[in-house]
C-alpha cells in the first residue's frame, strides 16, 4: 500500500459523497487520501436508482430547500457530463380519481421547472401519452405530465469523480479499511489495512479527516443514530418490458412513488422502503419486494405478462436515515431524507448525500473543513476544458475513451449484447485500480446488471484477457470467479420461488 505519512485530508468512504469531497480538496489545492474498504461506489452509490431527479417530492413534505438544490444540480450535471449524466424522458399518468389530480401535479412541475430555470414540463392528453408509450391501457388514462429527469450510471459517476482527482494529484485506494485514531479528544487520522493483500497496517495521520461511510457512518465519533432502509429494483432486459420513455407513477397498493425507466440498454424498476435489520447485513431483494414491484408494473402495464422470474438481475441499496428523537417507530417512507452533518475535532462527519446534490454536499464539508484551519485555496479549472460529447468520453474520460478507440475493431464489439466492450474491459484493467472481478463486471462495467446471467456463463471467455490484464494467476482467477458467482447468486440472481421474504 503506496501512502504518504501526512494528508491534509484523509476521507473515509469512497461513495458518492467521498468521491465528491476528493474530487473538490484536490481541485482547491489539499492532498488528499480517499479509502474505502470495498471497491469505490461499492456502497450504496452503485446501487442507487440511478436517476439525476428534481426532487419533486420532497415538495409535497414542504421541503422546498432540497427540491430546489435537486432541480439546480440536475441541469448543472447535465450539462457538465453529457455523455455520462443523460437526459431522460418521463411520463407521469393521470388517471380517472386518481390523488393528486391533474391541477395539484401541474402545479408542483411548473414550481420546479420556475426553479430550474427552464421549462422541462408539459401536461398532455391520455391519446398523445399512449402515443408516446404505447404499453400504456388508454382505459382510465386521463392525462399525463410529460417531464424531462436525468438518469446516470451511478457507479461511474463516482469512478470519474475519484480519477479526475488522481489525475490531479489526488491518492485513492480501494479494498482498503480505515479505523479512525484519536489523541486527546482529536482524530488525527486513522489505521489502513488492505483487505486483499493483508500485510502491515499503515498509518496515516492528517490535519482533518472527512467520514463519509454512508449508512455505516454510526461507526464515526458523535455519529447521529441512523435507521437503514432497503431500496430494491429488478432489472429486466429490453425486450421483456420494452419500454419507449421512463414512467413514473403510485403504487396501486399504497401509493408509493414507484418507476421504470431505460438504464444500459436495459430497464430498471424500483423501488421499495422498508427496514434493514443491520447495515452489515448484505442487502437483497426479498420474494415480497419483487411481488410489489410486479404488482405495480402489472397495474400499469396491463397487457404485457411479466414476473419477476423474468428478471436479468435484481440489486438494493441501503439508504442511511438519520432518526431524530421520537421518529423511530414512523413508517419508512414517512422519514425525512435529509443529510447530516456533524463535526469533532480533527473530523467532518457526513451521511446521506444524494448522487444528485453530490457537488453542494461536498462543498458543504470543505466550508466545514476550512473552519478547522485548513487554508482552502479557489478552485482549479477542470483538468479537460473541453465537455464530453460521446458515451465513452463521459464514462471514461477523454484518455480512456481515446484508448479504446484505437484498439482492434473486434475488441470494440458489444459484449453479450450490453453495450460494454472488450477494448473497455481492458481499458479498466489497466487504468482503474480493478483489484476483484466484481469491481470490472459490477462497477467499471454494469455486465453483471444487465448481461443475462450477470455475464457467468461466459466467464471461461473472460479468462485470458482478465489473468493477463490483472496478472493473476489461474488460482487466483478460480478464486475470483468463484467469489463473483457466490456474490451474484446471493445479491443479484432473479428471485426463486423458494427466496426467503
Ligand atoms: C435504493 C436507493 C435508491 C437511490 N436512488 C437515488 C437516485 O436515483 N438519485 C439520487 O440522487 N440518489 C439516490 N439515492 C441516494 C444515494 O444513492 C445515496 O444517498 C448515496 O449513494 C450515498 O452515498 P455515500 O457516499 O454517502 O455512501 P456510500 O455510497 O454507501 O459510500 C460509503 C462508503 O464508505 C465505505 N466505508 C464504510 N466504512 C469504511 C471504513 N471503515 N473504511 C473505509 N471505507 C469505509 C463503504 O465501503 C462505502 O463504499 C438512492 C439511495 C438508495 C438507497
């Protein structure tokens, strides 16, 4: 483990919120060490709904302030990661009876679109909404909001972010644990252990060290209480829910915000909200999630037959719910979604970022850390001045995406009819820190979402360019392997019939 003895800043956490707050001390002149104990993203931060939102409904609890930040940083984001962060049509249907009615729904788009500054809304008729999305029954059909969101691949958004700021100096490690040290009532850095190599702890010590562990953050000194909740989707391939535009609409049973929208070629349904007995516990989705998220695709669409059987993958997130004193027993969705910040000397502590709002939080923490006596200085200009235009140069980086162009056009063919690639694999294997196989096909890629399978079928294919791009031997890739398939199996496969609920 190649680390430095002091920081300016040492983060704990390379999630969203991590990545982001590395991504803005490296271009304000702080070194800075990122860790995270797994693989980056590989928290909750690649297991979001993967959508770039208004924050619509955080108007209907009177939370203006999130709404507006939401609406601000999705048109930012839009704009400074084409190619990456993507805009995404949506319906939203109206029907006959249906609360909120046409009126209340109008007004609340029309508040947002004022506060994003443009007008990303428009109300239509039942016939030009089926014309749009013919999966829609015209029966009931009254009306529907046309709407514009953004949706992301979250796990790159979070892999961009941490290599633009290495590519500035920055350090980031992955698979490596971090256990805060205090001297005197301070925390003066921590103790890093690598998880994959073992050997030697190291320590480091810095002016200021950022917590930022998302729904494990409880481990931090003067953590809030913090409830995790479950989140789960299922992912089907195109063909099984062909849909033209991302839909949201209430669940028939209670009402719930629920959608389904295009995701890398595939479709993402979600999401359910219930409790997660402990953050520790690996997260899945459970027979009864996958029935309730049948159960409202079944309402919406009708005429096609689908299960849950029929799913390419299923995954979940945890999302860290800061409990304020009395609100422990409220229903799930019924819990505000703020984040929370607190600070001890020598520490930032940080939890419940949104993808979203990535940029405001992570300058919220550096106002944070400049209070503790670290000079901050303005802000660099983007190492490429030039935006990203194409998919790869948004997901990739401009040097990424240059690379992959020039390797052999049968490299550059799509792998198992996802829309990743050989010549991308390669790319990973050699330039973004891939230290397990479930970091290339779950997170530098989404082959395991979206591939039929999670891609296992063709590992003995993978082999060859795998062992010789991450030099491992063919014990260590049988080691590998075996670990992937056990993960999927557990966290990913579609539910059975016997899966427990
Ligand atoms: C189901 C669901 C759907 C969501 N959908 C959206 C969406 O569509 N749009 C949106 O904007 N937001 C969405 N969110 C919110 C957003 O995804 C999360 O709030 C965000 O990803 C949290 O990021 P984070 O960096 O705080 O935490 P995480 O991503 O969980 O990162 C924390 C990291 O800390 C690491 N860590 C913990 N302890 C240690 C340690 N001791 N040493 C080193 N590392 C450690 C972990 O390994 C982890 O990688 C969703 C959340 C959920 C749960």
């Amino acid at each position: 483990m190649k680390v430095d003895a002091h920081y300016d800043l040492l983060i704990v956490g390379g999630g969203i919120t991590g990545a982001a707050v590395l991504h803005a001390a490296s271009a304000r002149g702080l070194r800075a060490l990122l860790v995270d104990r797994g693989d980056f993203a590989s928290g909750t931060s690649s297991w979001s709904s993967k959508l770039i939102h208004g924050g619509l409904r955080y108007l209907q609890s009177g939370q203006w302030r999130m709404t507006l930040e939401s609406v601000r940083e999705r048109e930012r984001l839009l704009v400074e990661r084409p190619g990456l962060v993507e805009p995404q049509a949506f319906l939203m249907p109206i029907f006959a009876g249906g609360r909120p009615g046409p009126a209340a729904l109008s007004a609340a788009f029309w508040i947002a679109d004022r506060m994003a500054g443009r007008r990303t809304s428009r109300r239509i008729g039942a016939a030009e909404a089926v014309a749009i999305e013919p999966l829609l029954a015209p029966d009931k059909l009254r009306a529907a909001i046309a709407y514009r969101d953004g949706v992301v691949d979250d796990a790159r958004l979070v892999l961009r972010l941490v290599f633009d700021a290495v590519a500035r100096g920055a350090h980031a490690l992955n698979h490596v644990e971090a256990t805060l040290v205090e001297e005197g009532g301070r925390v003066t850095g921590a103790r890093l252990d690598d998880r994959i190599d073992g050997g030697e702890p190291r320590h480091v010590r810095a002016t200021v060290t950022v917590h930022a562990a998302g729904v494990w953050a409880g481990a931090a000194p003067g953590a809030p209480l913090l409830r995790p909740l479950r989140g789960s989707h299922l992912v089907f391939a195109h063909s099984a829910l062909p849909l033209h535009c991302a839909l949201a609409w209430l669940h028939p049973r209670d009402r719930r915000p629920v959608f389904a929208h295009p995701w890398e070629g595939a479709v993402v349904v979600g999401t359910t909200d219930i409790d997660h007995p402990v953050a520790d516990a690996p997260a899945m989705i459970s027979a009864a999630e996958a029935a309730y998220l049948v159960e409202a695709l079944q309402a919406l669409f009708p005429r096609i037959a689908i299960d849950a059987s029929m799913a390419l993958s299923t995954y979940a997130g945890l999302r860290a719910i800061v409990v304020a004193p009395g609100e422990e027993n409220r229903p799930p969705s019924a819990m505000g979604r703020d984040s929370a910040l607190w600070v001890r000397p020598g520490l930032v502590g940080i939890t419940g970022g949104k993808l979203t709002t990535h940029q405001a939080t992570a300058l919220e923490v550096l106002r944070e850390v400049a209070k503790q006596g670290l000079r901050i200085a303005s802000p660099q200009p983007p190492s490429s001045p030039t935006p990203a235009t194409t998919r790869l140069q948004g997901r990739l980086g401009a040097e990424g995406a240059a690379w992959v162009a020039a390797r052999p056009a049968p490299e550059q063919q799509p792998l198992l009819g996802t829309p990743y690639t050989l010549a991308e694999l390669r790319w990973s294997m050699q330039a973004e820190r891939v230290r397990r196989l479930g970091d290339l096909l779950m997170r530098r890629t989404r082959l395991g979402l979206v591939a039929p399978g999670g891609a296992i079928e063709s590992l003995p294919m993978l082999e060859a360019p795998c062992r010789e791009g991450l030099g491992w031997s063919a014990a260590r890739w049988a080691d590998e392997a075996a670990r992937y398939r056990e993960d999927w199996a557990l966290r990913h496969a579609p539910p059975a019939e016997n899966r427990r609920s």
